[in-house]
C-alpha cells in the first residue's frame, strides 16, 4: 500500500485503530514533536530522554514500543493496512472522477492532482435524481389516468 492511501486510511478511519495502535501513535506522534518529525528507534530513545513536553505522550508498555519500533511511516502503512484487512467494508476512497487520484479527504469535491472540481457534479447528480423523482410521480399519475376514464 502507498503511503498516501495508508495515512488517508488512518487519518479519517482513526476510530478503526485499537487501543494499542492508538497509544503507539500517539507515542509516534510526540516523538516527532520532540525530534522536528523523527520518530525511529533513536529518536524514540532521545525523546524518552529528554525534557520536551511531548514526552508524555510516550508510552512505556513493551507491546506499544513493539508497535512503533520502525517509526511512525511504516506503523501507519502496517496500521491502515490491517485495517483494510478487517474492515474495508467501512473504508470508502474518495477517488477523482477525472484521472483517479485519492482525494485528500472523504468529502474533498476538488482533485489535488489535477484540479478537478465536482462541486457541480455532485449538485447535478442531484438535480437529476431529484428530476428522476418527480417524473416518476408524473408517470405514476399518467399511468392512473386511463383507469380514471374507463
Ligand atoms: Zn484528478
């Protein structure tokens, strides 16, 4: 999985992560205040180390340093991967109808690509749905008619 889709995956389905995930990327996420964004095993260490406030985002719990051992890219990679794994049902990729890139969020309506906009597209789609409604009531009346007359 590419990087990009991994931290959409994290970032709007952070409620999918367990407890454990949580807490090593929360760990991952103070090691990258404390270090001006490393987070590796040595930036880990420095930060634990340290004086800086984010500090207190570290956890000490083996099984969460398993976690993040390899630093927060590759935790976010195995993490959205995982949860791909076991709910992709719930995960739904906003993908640019023009070239096919993922958008930077699931209600984004322009491609940071290529500078599509389906703002309109999205109110047209509308439009017609809602013009689909009403003739399908305007059928519905026509279709009653001739039972009316006879
Ligand atoms: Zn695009």
């Amino acid at each position: 999985m590419d990087a990009e889709k991994a931290r959409y995956i994290v970032r709007y389905y952070c409620q999918l992560m367990t407890t454990p995930e949580r807490l090593a990327h929360r760990h991952l996420m103070g090691t990258g205040k404390a270090t001006h964004g490393r987070t590796d095993a040595v930036a880990q260490r420095e930060t634990e180390k340290s004086s800086h406030i984010a500090r207190e985002l570290l956890s000490n719990d083996p099984k969460i340093l398993q976690l993040a051992s390899e630093g927060l890219d590759a935790f976010i990679v195995r993490t959205a991967q995982r949860i791909l794994d076991e709910h992709g049902g719930e995960v739904a990729f906003n993908y640019c109808p023009r070239c096919g890139a993922l958008a930077k969020t699931p209600k984004a309506r322009q491609c940071r690509v290529c500078r599509h906009d389906w703002h309109s597209a999205a109110q047209t789609t509308q439009r017609i749905k809602n013009i689909e409604y009403r003739s399908g009531q305007a059928s519905l009346i026509s279709r009653r008619r001739p039972l009316v007359t006879s």
